[in-house]
C-alpha cells in the first residue's frame, strides 16, 4: 500500500476527488442514468473515519454534504453544485442475532445481502423488489415490500440507526437514547447525518408463494376487475401489484411478453412457518383461480418457493437503465376508475410507458404503530405507479392526467391531501386543490414535531418526497407515469443535525419560507443516503 493509500486507510485524508478523475466518476456513479448527479466533488467511504474525515472536509472548504449508494432515487435529489458527495460502502458483513430476531447491517448493503443472511435463520426482512438497491435508503424513505401488508412500512422494522451528524462525530440513535432524532430519520426527510449502520427487526418466512402471471392486454378489463375484488377482502399475508406493460423487445425480455401490451398480476404470500404452507397456497389460488378462468396466462411462474425467489419477482433490471417514473396514492377506484385506469394505459391507448400499475396496500401498512417515526403507516389501498426507460414508446401523456383524477372512483387523485406524494411538471392540482405544490402554487405549512418545534415536509419518491402520514388520512394509493421535472420548487427551512433552530430559521420555518442554507453553525447538512 502507498503512503498516500496508507494515510486514507486510516482516515486522515477523505480521499475527496474532483470531477474529471476515475475516482469521482465511481463515487458518483447511479442506477437511474437518466438523473445523473454532478457534485462539486465525491469520496468513496469505506469507513466510519472516511465519512467523519469528509464531513470535516465539508465543513472546513464550506460544502454541504449528501450521501448515497445505488442511486436509484437519484432523480429525487436537489443540485449538488455545492456539495460533498459520500458514496457509503461501509465494509463488514450483515450480523444477524437469531434468538432477538435483529440485523445489523452496514451502509452501503444490498438488499440481496440481507435476505441471503437471514434465511440462513430461518428469517427474513421487508425488503424491497430487487436485491441490488441499498438497504439505508430504502428503509428510511418509508419501503414499501411485498411483504407489507402483514409487517407494515419497512421504516417501521429500524431498531437505531449508526450515523456521523454534522459536527463529525459518532452516534447510534434509537427510540432511547435520542427519541426525536431517532423519529426524525425515520421518513423525516433527510439532513441529519450520514448513516453508517442501521439495526432493523427481522420475522420467520419458512416458505412463499410468488410469481407472476402474464396474460394480453385484450383481457385486461375482466381481469382488472377480479383482481380489484379480490384485494377488497385480500388476506394480510397476499401483497400483490397489476401492471400494464409495454416491455422492448431485448434479450432480456422473453419474446412473449414482448408482443403487444401485457397485463401482469405478481406478488407473494407468506408462510412464517412449514405449518402454512396449505393456506398459502389457498389464498394463491382465491387470486389466481379466477383469473386463469378468464384466459390462460401467455407466462405463469407462481409457485412455493424461498423467501430469497422474492427478490426476483417484479422482475426489476439489475443494471442501470435510463428512468422516469412517479407514483401517488388513490383513494377506492370503482368500475369506472377501472375503466380510466385501462383507456390511458391499455390496449389501443397509445401509452408511453413501459409500466402503469396498481399496487395493493392496506393490512399493516395502513395502521398507526405505537413509537413509529415520521412516516408510520398509509391509510389508502392503493398506490399507482407510472414509469418509462430510454426504450418507452412515443406517445401522448395529456389524457393520462386527466384519467388520474377519474380513477379514484370520482375523488381527486390529484389535489389537496393532508399528506403523501403527488406529481408534478404537465400536472395540475384536481379542483379544490389548495396549498398543494404541482408545479406551482402555495407551499404547504410545516407541521410541529414532538418537541413543538417547526419539521418540513419533505419531497419523496422520484420526484417529490412524501410528508409525514395523517391519522386521519383516508382512501387508496396507485402507481404511474413519469413527467418532466418542474423548475422553481422552493427549497424548505430544515431542524439542523445538533437539534438547534435559531429563532429567524424557527420563524422562517413556520411561515414556509425557504431557506438559503440546510444547517447551523455547528456545520453542514449531512445527506441520508440512498
């Protein structure tokens, strides 16, 4: 090893590079090619010293400070023209204690990694649909996973969380030793350290149903509708997701599904114990029966398998790919909800998209849990997706907002509600929207975290971060299409990582204003990770 290497190794030196040079190119590289980032300049951190020498970079060269992973939210991210980028690869291994049901896991982790580790106990976590996204990120943004309709939000499993705050030092948060901080990262938005661990609760799967069911779009109508009648009584242990899809014709995609629009029906159900094995395969089949009674799927692979086949079943790429994508929730869509859903996206509808689908939420996700953080739990059914790559067809996408607003069964799918995402660029706010930013218009008002003291919504998800859940929020949830980023959006007052709120910052807070910086004067805003 080379002095130079040597002096990093031990964490003296960030290793902070420049654009220009390999080193930045690695540090900054993202799975969604279509949103690339350009910080003023990157580290790769490889340990905890790493990331407390580039926060100190930060702060003395006067830089804020933004972490992540995989990229995968990187079209979420605000201009890093000012920034230290930290890419987390936090070496070590995922420990998993059997006997507390508890993982720990370093940043930089994919979800692959996780579930291969605790499926040797017999264990298994509310990961998400593809093993190559990061853990850090997709728990703190909320993570929503096939199996979330038994265990709730993914956020909700975070036991504490490893970060280095803005004055460079070391701290492990949990509901005891920082109960608001601790509340703050989860689904709080972001701005409170750079992550270095995180410690989550893990449940028994001893076996799954899973897979996914194509069939053409001709059949889409008879088959929407099944699949909405079944989710209405669904049991807590089935999550699924339909989809319309337009998948290019590429090695990867088999011939079939490439042929014309395809309705998909995927997801999986759980059996925490050999026991259940029986009634997993009942429930499959109450799903499936009737829609393999409407025509006979061009590809089925449903079948009993490991906990780890999960990870396969959205079919999500491995690679990088160019995206754009959004999603919003729905309240209950009805007949004519479906029949919006399908003429903007089926058969003959000139969609450009790769994907427009609805995923089932409910069961778990949609109760208050005692001690959750920001972002606890989903009162709505449904949530619709909408996503296009570098190979999405041409075509128009001015109708497609339109049907938005008819596919919650006559509510506003777009429009005012106490909290959760919403689209922005082409959109307009639903009639009767208000304090809704779409684009434009009034910026909503912060709401007051335990202490009292001023928290921000935050942007989520592609492009817009969800705020904090409502008890009394009501309705369904849906997944959709991609809009072009809007210019202008303000940029919100934010608690600072040591907890400090000046008094111009706490007043600038409560009347929405924005802020010129994240932080205070005890140094930069750290990023969450991604």
């Amino acid at each position: 090893m080379s002095g130079a290497a040597a002096t990093r190794a031990a964490g003296r030196d960030p290793g902070v590079t420049p654009p220009g040079t390999a080193e930045y190119e690695a540090a900054t590289a993202v799975f969604n090619l279509h949103a690339p980032v350009r910080p003023a300049a990157a580290v790769t951190a490889r340990t905890v010293d790493q990331v407390r020498a580039a926060v100190r970079y930060a702060r003395e060269n006067g830089l804020g400070v933004r972490a992540h992973t995989t990229g995968h939210q990187s079209a979420a991210a605000r201009p890093m023209g000012r920034a230290l980028l930290v890419r987390t690869l936090l070496d070590g291994p995922v420990e998993v204690d059997a006997a507390r049901r508890r993982a720990r896991i370093p940043a930089g982790t994919r979800w692959g990694a996780v579930v291969e580790a605790a499926a040797a106990h017999g264990l298994t976590a509310a990961h998400g649909s593809s093993p190559t996204v990061g853990v850090v990120g997709y728990l703190l943004r909320g993570g929503l996973s096939f199996y979330g309709r038994k265990v709730g939000l993914a956020v909700n499993t975070v036991r504490a969380v490893e970060l280095v705050t803005a004055d460079g030092e070391v701290r492990r948060v949990d509901d005891a030793s920082d109960p608001e901080l601790f509340w703050a990262l989860r689904g709080g938005g972001g701005g409170f350290g750079v992550v270095t661990a995180i410690e989550i609760d893990l449940f028994p799967a001893a076996r799954v149903v899973t897979g996914a069911a194509f069939w053409p779009a001709a059949h889409a109508a008879r088959l929407l509708s099944a699949w909405r009648r079944w989710t209405l009584d669904a049991p807590p242990e089935a999550s699924t997701s339909l989809r319309m899809m337009n998948l290019p014709r590429v090695p990867e995609v088999p011939d079939v599904l490439s042929r014309g629009t395809m309705l998909c029906v995927d997801g999986a159900v759980l059996c925490e114990s050999e026991d259940d094995v029986a009634t997993a395969r009942r429930h499959a089949e109450d799903l499936l029966g009737p829609l393999r009674a409407v025509a006979e799927p061009v590809l089925d692979t449903w079948h009993l398998t490991t906990p780890a086949a999960v990870l396969e079943t959205h079919m999500d790429p491995a690679d990088p790919v160019p995206i754009l994508g959004d999603h919003l929730l729905l309240r209950e869509i009805d007949e004519e909800g479906e029949r919006a859903f399908l003429r903007v996206t089926g058969e003959g509808s000139g969609s450009p998209l790769i994907l427009a689908g609805l995923r089932q939420l409910g069961g778990a996700i949609s109760r208050p849990v005692p001690g959750a953080g920001a972002l606890g739990h989903r009162r709505r059914p449904l949530r619709r997706t909408r996503g296009r790559g570098a190979a999405g067809r041409p075509g128009r996408r001015g109708d497609d907002q339109a049907a938005l607003r008819e596919g919650a069964g006559g509510a506003p799918a777009v429009g005012h509600r106490p909290h959760g995402p919403h689209l922005r660029g082409d959109l307009r706010p639903a009639a009767g929207a208000s304090r809704r930013r779409a684009g434009g218009g009034r910026r909503p008002r912060p709401r007051a975290g335990r202490s009292g003291r001023a928290v921000p919504r935050r942007r989520h998800g592609e492009h817009v971060r969800p705020a904090v859940t409502h008890p009394r929020t009501a309705g369904a949830a849906a997944q959709g299409t991609a809009v072009p980023r809007s210019a202008g959006t303000a940029r919100r007052s934010r608690p600072p990582p040591c907890g400090r709120v000046s008094r111009p910052r706490r007043a600038a807070a409560r009347a929405g204003a924005p802020s010129r910086r994240g932080g205070c004067r005890c140094g930069p805003t750290a990023g969450r990770g991604a």
